[in-house]
C-alpha cells in the first residue's frame, strides 16, 4: 500500500492574506468556512476538501507540506505555482 493522505486546503494569491486567515482558524469548522469564503480552488466549495490522494499527486511544495504539518492543525502558507496555501490534513497512512 503506498503512502496517502487526506487533507483539505485554502488557497490565496497573497502571504499576506494567508498569514491573516491562519491566525484566524483553530478548528476545522473554522478552516471550511474560510476555504468557502476566500479560496480561490474549486475545492472552496466543498470547504477545500481534496479528499485522499496518493504520495506524488500533488506538487512538490504541498506534498512536503502534507507530510510534515502535524495533524488538526493549520499550516504555515505553502508557496506553489498557484498561490499560498493553507493545509489541513485529516490523516496520513505511512
């Protein structure tokens, strides 16, 4: 079985604006209305959950994120390509 996650994001253009919302969110209901409200991905609909994906589905930079942000919690904007995000992640299988 290879390595997987589960997560849900928020993503920005701007640090800024996600410096701002991190300080803003300590629970996971708190998390999903931010996505809902500010994220530019199509996730935002469904609160910013990407649902579970593999080891290598994602960009370098999220994946790294993914794997060592500690469970529950927000993490610290991540700079990709598409902008700043902001990572929950549910659960990780090794």
């Amino acid at each position: 079985m290879t390595a997987s996650a589960h997560a849900s994001h928020i993503l920005v253009k701007a640090k800024s604006e996600a410096l701002n919302i991190a300080e803003n969110v300590d629970k996971l209901k708190d998390f999903e209305k931010y996505a809902r409200k500010k994220s530019i991905c199509p996730s935002a609909q469904s609160g910013g959950d990407l649902g579970t994906f593999g080891k290598g589905q994602m960009v370098r930079e999220f994946e790294s994120a993914v794997w060592s942000t500690p469970l529950k919690m927000v993490s610290a904007p991540v700079k990709t390509q598409f902008g700043y995000h902001l990572i929950w992640v549910h659960e990780r299988e090794e």
